[in-house]
C-alpha cells in the first residue's frame, strides 16, 4: 500500500479554525508546478498565466497550476491555496511587487517544507531597494524573467528543485516566543513589548534597528524552534512600514504552516491582505493589546505543556501540603535558618560593613537578624549579643526620664544608658560562656568568679534583656522621682546610670575578652515601641545615642585589640528622621534591604515550597508552573503577583499562601486564575489596612487619605488628586506633603505611558521620581495608585 503523504492529511491544528482543520482533502489538485502571484499589475500576473498556458498547451501530463485555476467561489479562498501548495511538487512565487498575499504565500509554502522559487521581473526598479532591505531573498536566492519564455524555460530547468533545509532546529521551551518587532516604538509597540515582558515565557526577538536584516536561514531556525511567533506591523504611512510589513507577513506565513500559534497586531484599521485578513488583530487602542496577547500566551503554556515529555504528575494534596512559612521571621527562628536566602546585604552586613540595617515594614529585617546571628555557634569564640527590647520599656523612659532633662542632659543620659547596659549584657555573655569551663577548671575559677561578682553587683541577674532594661530605666525613675528638672545635674545622672565602679568591670572584662574572637551586638526591634501616633524627637534620640554609645564602645575594645561589630536594624522611614536629625549624618555605614532582584524572590519562595514539598524538582519555573496558572491577563501568574506588593518578603509570602488557600479550599489541584484574582481581593484589603496603620505611625495628623481614593481612575492628574486630599480635609498648605508621604509610602507613584515607577523602586527617593518624569519631557507629574490597593479601593 502505497504511503501516504502527510500534507494531503488534514492537519491537526490550523490557525484559522483555531483547532482541527475543517477543509475535505478528497480532491486537491495535484500539480507539478503551482504559481502564487499578486493579481496587479496586470500586464505581470497575464505574463506568469501565458507561460502557464504556453506550457499546457506543450505537455499536458506535467501540469502546472496558478491560483486562479482554483475553484474559489463559495469556498475560503487560502484554504483553497493551502490545498493546492500541499499538493503540489514546486511553488513558483512572483515577488517583482512585494505583495504582502505573496510573500505570506511563500513562507506558507517554505513552512510546508515545499520546494519554492522566488522570481521577479529584472526590469522593475519600483521597490528594488525596499526589497534587498527585508534580506530574506539574498540567502534563499530568487531568478529573474522578463517574459512568459523566459519564465518557461527558468521553471523548466528547476524541475526536481529540492527544499532548502535540509534539518529541523529542536524546539526552544525555554523560549519559546520568537517576536518580530516594529522598528519604531509606537505606544502598540510598547505595549506588546512589555505584555511579553511580564508574560511567564522568554522569548526571542527580531529587532532590525539591532539587526537590519534578516537572512532566510534565520527567519527558518528562530520560527521552527519557536511555540509561538508574534508580529507587530505598523501603519502603512510610517516610515519603513512596507519593509517591515513585508517581513512580518513573510514570517507569519511561515509560522502558520508549521503549526505554531501566531499572533499578528496591526496598527490602525484598514483592509488587510485576503490571506491572513481573518487571524490578524487590527487595533486602535493600545490598551486592548495586553487583552489580545493573553490568549497566545495561554496557547503557549498549553502546547509546552502537553509536550513536555518530563511532566510528572502533581502529588496528591500538593497545595494542601505547602506551607510557605511564616511572614514573620521571629515566628519561625527554626525553620527560617533552612530556608533563608543570603542576599547581598547580608553578605555586607556579615562582613562587618554595615553598622545600620534599613528596611520597611516586612522587607526582612528580623530574618537578616537571626540570619547573622545563626552564623554564629553558640558555642563558639565570638561573643555574639543578640538584643531585641519589647518597646514598652521606652515610653516610660521617654515620659518619666527624658521629659525632665534638657536636651543636652538628654544625650548625656541616653548615651551613659546605653553605654552600661551593653557592656552588662556582654559580660553576661561571656559568663555565661565561660562558666562551665570556669567550673570544671579550678585555674579558671577564680578570674571567672571575680567578674561574675562584678557583674551581680550591677543589676538584678535575673531574667532576660527587656527585664534587665526595665530595672535600669526603674533606677533612674527612682533616682528623681520629683526633683526639679532645672537643679539635675551631670554627676547626678551618671551615679544613677552606673551605680558602681564601671572602670574596674571594663577592665576585667577586656581581660577576658582577649580569650575571644571579639564581640558582635544586633540590636533589633529598637523602633518597636515607639508611640502608634506619631514618631516623637525623642525616639530618634534614642537611635543616635545607642549608635554614639557603641562607637565608644567599639573605640575602648579597639584600643585593647579586641573586634566589635555592631548592627543596628530599624524601619526606613524612621532611619529617614535620623537621618533628618542628625548633625553628622553620613557617619553610620548602612545597607537598605531592596529585594529588586527578582532571582532572589524565586529563590525564597523556592526554598519555602520544598520545604515541606521536597519532591518538587527542577527549577523556580518548573515549579512555579507545577502549582500555578501561568498567566493571568496576558501577564505572568508571578510577575503579576510580584507587581501587586512592595517586592517585601512578607507581602509576597502573604499573597501567595492566599492564592495557595483559596485554591486547596475549592478542592483546586493547581491555583488557576479565578483563584489568583479572589486572593488579589483579600490581600488588598490587607495592605491598605497595614498602610493606614503604617502612615499613622509617622504621621498621626495626615487625615484618612483612603476614601478619598474609592471608584477613582488608577492614574489621575496632579488636580485630581489635590481635589481628593481637599475632600477629607488636607488644608492647600499640606497638599505637597501629603501627597510626598503617599509618593513615599507606594500609594501613589508616578504615571508614565512607558511604565509607572513606585518609591520602592529609587529606594524611596521622592525627588528621583518627580525628576524622572521631568526628564521624559512632561511639565505636568500625573500619579498613578499602586496596583495594591486597587481590588481594596474598586479603582
């Protein structure tokens, strides 16, 4: 039986049906030459038919055809040239004209894996040079004619003319989109570009303002590896749009053939060459494009999915088994020193560079401090104090104490506190590490029992550091309880603080810290207490007067060759006040936690999934794609989430548990869209309320901006927003600084036709944002509300 050829089978998947082709192949005209021309000019297409007719009058059993010997009436005119390219062993394609149906045509048939000759009439010089620009016909090569009898003879000599490639590249999953550019960035343009940015693929690109040309062999390798192949053709009137149309046509048509999901934009409306006027999309809002895309973008999942030959089954109850782990790092000591991720401030921080640690709310803080100090064995040769006060401690040292002193009296008070209470909590340390050795080693006993009596001499023993704190904070109380605060004295507040002798504990204690390998102090949660309603002067006092005591502190170790490290660890915004209130700033090195590093987001989330999840293999994207849809609304499911938080540890944790519970609980193997979406809608009623909290704490007099902003558009002009804050009472004089602290929180960021920018993203530099928009050339800032809060605020 003979075999039976694949092209003259109906093929499985066919653009234009968008599923199983839907043609009869009962009856394609076979043909040993079959002609593609464009039907004008006249005198052209009448050449090509009478050295058609020439030739049948000549042989009749060596058969050549031209489209318009095809039955097309009532019928889809491609379809009915789909066939007849299928059936036949030759495509010979006039291309003198750069007709778009034609070139379409002939990377059809190239797609088919159909031999084909190219040929044009020499004696045309209308488009010659927009032809040698598009550079796929000076490597696939074309013959020229002048007459039907040269034509004749040209096909007769190609008669047995073999396909030019001879492999077939392997498909490229890992990117598996191949996008053909527009060479001016229209806002369409743009807009396709950064939809396949934030989609979940990589992907290629033909960019001929990168590459002005593209040869015949590359245009085959790049859409024959490809899933998926995307054209973005501009209108007619712009500069190098025949060019590139020509291009884009040439390419899909390729694309088509071979079976892959194609997506063509055209920009503006107008009629479209009849081959592919059913599968391109014509636009005149750019906006509707991410809408378009998301549609190829879910094809493209599918098909790598269906033929990933790895996929291995979920396990059963996976998202009930997934536990990401607390948001909170000092929920989660133990489990978190499996899976913390050592990003580059922890790098600096653990080199001893980085006496301040900055972060907002949720971007870490905690996490670098048990990070650092789990470097550290508790049986090893640093002396390693770990202090995280409980905050209540302060407001009775800032209302009883500090309110009585001058500010003077202040910075000596707080620094003298500060200075005894860690050479306490060090020697405690090194008791604490010595004594069982001083125990068992009678030699020992007598240098460790002469520092342990000190150091009892001192405070209450007992208890932990926020008790110690308290005593010490008590003892001042005690001191001057009703003395006027004009007649304290120095001296006074001194004897309170140090109660003893504190030279001669220093100096045993520098004795035996030469036995070390130097000390290190994290101080977290310092900013803990400070008052909900408003950060006070005397807050920051405190911060500069820890900072000012462990210089002192370090200098006296110094002096004695010992190591000391210090780090620090507070919220951006109140480091922003230091900074503010501090007449030597710049003195203190510090490291701000940014998480901009997107491969360091996957690696945290990575390592928390597995973590009660081991089986789950592969890579961030394998897994990823093993639990969650990969697109939601032409985006990636991940970049989608990501632009949904600040890109802080614990918003992205947060947003993801969500997304995993609502899923579990609807009995979902995998979180898919409509999942996502419902999460989205908790967790934005979740930020906003962290945020109004979060601004009140600062700035206890900036009314509740909120309702202000319910049912607005996401960007508004720099008047609709005034107009808001004026709605809930923010005075004229105040709008600036109101609007500044939502720049600075992420409510507002700065709208742009490019891309919006958030304060996150300029470590919170204000100024750089307005800056920036300045430089694009727009004399008016429009604002734009964080996609965050939208879902809470039905933007």
């Amino acid at each position: 039986m003979p075999e039976i050829d694949p092209l003259l089978v109906p093929p499985e998947y066919c653009k234009y049906v968008g599923g199983n082709c839907d043609q009869s192949f009962n009856n394609i005209k076979t043909s040993n030459v079959f002609f593609i021309y464009p039907s004008n000019p006249v005198h052209l297409a009448n050449t090509i038919k009478e050295a058609v007719s020439t030739h049948q009058d000549d042989d009749g059993k060596n058969i050549w055809l031209t489209w318009e010997d095809l039955s097309v009436g009532g019928q889809v005119i491609f379809c009915e040239i789909c066939k007849a390219m299928r059936g036949s062993k030759l495509i010979v394609a006039n291309i003198t004209d750069m007709n778009f149906n034609v070139l379409f045509e002939l990377g059809y048939a190239i797609g088919l894996r159909k031999p084909v000759l190219p040929v044009r009439d020499s004696t045309y010089e209308t488009r010659k040079r927009q032809f040698d620009e598009i550079g796929i016909f000076d490597t696939l090569g074309y013959d020229q004619f002048t007459n039907s009898v040269n034509l004749t003879d040209l096909v007769n000599k190609k008669h047995g003319l073999s396909f030019p490639m001879v492999t077939q590249p392997e498909l490229n999953k890992n990117q598996p989109i191949y996008f053909v550019r527009s060479p001016i960035d229209t806002d369409g343009s743009l807009k396709l570009f950064s939809c396949l940015k934030k989609s979940w693929f990589r992907f290629r690109t033909f960019d001929s303002r990168e590459t002005p040309r593209l040869s015949f062999h590359d245009a085959y390798q790049q859409i024959l590896s490809s899933v998926s192949v995307v054209a973005h053709l501009i209108d007619p009137e712009r500069t190098g749009a025949a060019v590139h149309n020509a291009r884009a046509a040439f390419v899909c048509g390729m694309a088509l053939a071979a079976g892959k999901h194609v997506l063509m934009f055209q920009e503006g409306t107008l009629i479209q060459p009849i081959d592919y006027r059913d599968v391109i999309i014509p636009y005149s809002d750019a906006n509707l494009i991410p809408y378009f895309a998301e549609t190829i973008l879910r094809e493209t999942a599918d098909t790598i999915q269906s033929i990933d030959e790895t996929h291995i089954p979920l396990p059963t109850g996976l998202l009930e088994r997934i536990d990401l782990g607390d948001a909170a790092a000092e929920n989660e000591i133990r489990a978190l020193n499996t899976y913390f991720v050592k990003t580059p401030q922890f790098q600096q921080t653990r080199q001893g560079h980085a006496r301040i640690v900055i972060g907002r709310k949720g971007a870490g803080k905690t996490a670098l401090f048990y990070g650092i100090r789990g470097q550290f064995s508790p049986k090893g040769d640093k002396v390693v104090i770990d202090l995280k006060p409980e905050g209540h401690q302060f407001t009775r040292l800032r209302e009883i104490v500090l309110a009585k002193l001058s500010e003077g009296l202040q910075l000596h008070t707080l620094t003298a506190f500060w200075h005894y209470l860690l050479l306490l909590e060090i020697t405690k340390k090194v008791i604490d590490k010595e004594g069982y050795f001083a125990y068992q080693k009678p030699e020992l006993f007598e240098k460790f029992n002469e520092l342990n009596l000190l150091y009892e001499e001192q405070l209450n023993p007992k208890g932990d550091f926020s008790e110690r704190l308290m005593t010490l904070i008590d003892r001042l109380i005690e001191h001057f309880p009703d003395k006027d605060p004009g007649t304290i004295q120095t001296f006074e507040i001194t004897n309170a603080i140090y109660h003893t002798d504190i030279g001669n504990l220093s100096r045993i204690l520098f004795d035996h810290l030469q036995d070390f390998d130097g000390v290190w102090i994290l101080f977290d949660n310092i900013d803990k207490g400070f008052p909900t309603h408003g950060l006070q002067k005397a807050d920051i006092l405190i911060i500069r007067c820890l900072l000012e005591a462990t210089r002192k502190l370090q200098a006296a170790m110094g002096q004695h060759n010992i190591e000391c490290n210090t780090t620090i660890f507070i919220r951006k915004d109140v480091f922003d006040h230091l900074v503010d209130l501090t007449p030597d700033r710049g003195k203190e090195t510090n490291v701000n936690l940014d998480w901009s590093d997107i491969e360091l987001i996957k690696e945290l989330l990575l390592k928390r999934i597995r973590y009660k999840v081991p089986e789950l293999k592969g890579s961030f994207e394998d897994v990823w794609a093993r639990i969650f849809d990969p697109h939601v609304h032409g985006e990636s499911s991940f970049g989608y989430i990501l632009s949904r938080t600040f890109l802080r540890p614990r918003d992205i944790i947060n947003f993801v548990r969500k997304c995993v519970q609502v899923a579990a609980s609807r009995g979902h193997s995998r979180v898919n869209v409509d999942d996502i979406l419902n999460a989205e809608a908790q967790f934005s009623v979740d930020m906003l309320g962290e945020l109004r909290f979060e601004i009140r704490d600062i700035y206890p007099n900036v009314p509740d901006f909120a309702t202000s902003f319910l049912n607005a558009e996401s960007a508004m002009s720099t008047d609709e927003v005034n107009r808001r804050l004026k709605d809930v009472g923010v005075p004229d004089d105040q709008l600036n600084e109101v609007k500044n602290i939502l720049l600075w929180f992420s409510f507002l960021g700065v709208h742009s036709s490019e891309n919006d920018r958030y304060s996150y993203e300029v470590f919170y530099d204000t100024a750089k944002l307005e800056a920036e928009n300045k430089s694009r050339g727009s004399s008016e800032i429009s604002y734009v509300i964080h996609p965050a809060f939208r879902k809470a605020l039905t933007v």
